[in-house]
C-alpha cells in the first residue's frame, strides 16, 4: 500500500539511507547531507528538518517546510517536501513542492501516485489559491507526473517551467 509518513525518528535508518545517497543536486533537488553518517543524520540533520515545519529562530525569509516520505509497505521510494507559503523568489522559483523518487523506483508511477497524496496534504497547510511548482525542461518525467495532476504551464524560463495547480 502506497503511503506518505511526515519525517520521524522511528524511520530514521531508511530516511537516511535515502538522503545519503540522494545526489547533492539532481533535476533541482537539492541535498546537503550527500554522504551524511547515520550517526549525524540522526543526531544533527534530522532534528534541523523536523525543526524546518515549526521554525524557531530563523531569518524573516525562512518559509516552513515539512518533509515527507513516500513509501510502498515498508520500501521508502520517495521523498516529498512542501513549503508552506512562499515568498517572492520560491512563487518564481522553486514553488511549494519538491520531489524525488529512488533512482531504482523510477518510471512506474511513483511520482504521479506521490504527486496525488501530497497534493492532498499541500491543499491543508499551503494559504495560497493554487500550488506554484517548477521543473526542469530536460525533467520529462515529473512534468508529466505533475501534468497529470491537474497542473498547466503557467510560465517558463530557458531552463524550466512554472506549473500551477488548482488548490
């Protein structure tokens, strides 16, 4: 059964399996913890991102953000991220959704099927009237996953697409 499960301690050995050896930068995801030991992924990275979804002490331009994990019974496949507003730079950047899927887990369905469950939980936390998402040209596949999820070109640039979807 296909599931999304927020970020979690007791989850904690697959989520960083993940996120280590999830690339730095890919299809515009970005990474810090490329590499990470479980030891400070559990003690330092972890707490940091759970802290994104109630921030205390950040700058005014910090925007919350929630960590989710998309898992198929107890295969990890995904991780999804929602911000939970935006500021002028992410409503022309990178928007309220970033994804990715297990390289190994890719082209069947993964994404459109994640797409569809966060966008359930995105349509709760997010004020705005639509979901501002952005992909790279070159990404075909998340375009399409995200088009299939009721999203349409609301504007480009040389490198990606803005995409909109109704809240």
């Amino acid at each position: 059964m296909l599931q999304l499960r927020k970020m979690n301690y007791e989850d904690a050995l697959a989520q960083w399996k993940y996120v280590a050896s999830m690339p730095a930068d890919e299809n515009g995801v970005t990474n810090p913890y490329e590499g990470i030991s479980f030891e400070d992924y559990r003690d330092t990275a972890l707490p940091t991102m759970m802290m994104h979804e109630h921030p205390v002490g950040m700058p005014d331009w910090f925007v919350p953000a929630t960590y989710y994990y998309l898992w198929d019974g107890d295969t990890l496949v995904g991780e999804f991220r929602i911000r939970h507003h935006l500021t002028d730079a992410l409503r022309w950047g990178a928007g309220h959704i970033g994804y990715s899927i297990r390289k190994e887990y890719r082209g069947r369905g993964y994404g459109t099927r994640g797409m569809a469950l966060i966008l359930d939980v995105a349509r709760t936390i997010i004020p705005e009237d639509e979901i501002y998402l952005r992909v790279l040209k070159t990404n075909i596949p998340s375009f399409k996953a995200i088009c299939r999820n009721g999203a349409y070109i609301a504007g480009e640039d040389d490198a990606h697409y803005l995409l909109r979807i109704k809240k």
